[in-house]
C-alpha cells in the first residue's frame, strides 16, 4: 500500500521539502514508518493477549480497540516531541 502513496507525494514534490524534517528524516516518511510497525505491534499484541486467555478476546472490539490505542497514544507522543 505504501507504494501507492509515497511515490506520488515524492513526485508532487510533497516529500523532501527542506523545513518538514524531523530527526533529518520528511515527517510523512517517519509517520508511514513508525504508524506501520505500531500498527503490525498491536496486532501481534492483541494476538498474545488471546493467547493468555485461551483464544478469547478481554474486551469486546479488542482487535480494533488495542492497534488503535497505539497509534493514538504514539500520535500524542510525536505530539509532544514536535510541540
């Protein structure tokens, strides 16, 4: 999916641009990266908190609830780094 995306913004001229860096990679390319291994981390999380409880789930939607969670609480987190 992220072939879909990137490469157009790039072409656009939307990534790269000088003042849009942080750690002295474009902010989108981070956002992709980090968003994505956050994503794939709550769903492996939610797969080992089934496990515990014997393939049942602790609360109703975990399986939207936990990847959610996680990108929420890294957007506040990059939040407060930019801010």
């Amino acid at each position: 999916m992220v072939l879909f995306v990137i490469p157009p913004l790039y072409w656009s001229k939307m990534i790269g641009l000088p003042g849009n860096t942080l750690w002295g990679i474009d902010k989108i390319l981070l956002g992709t990266i980090f968003g994505s291994f956050i994503f794939l981390l709550g769903v492996a999380f939610d797969k080992w908190l089934r496990t515990l409880n014997n393939g049942k789930v602790y609360v109703y939607f975990q399986k939207v609830i936990v990847p959610v969670f996680l990108l929420s609480l890294t957007s506040y987190i990059f939040y407060l780094i930019t801010k």
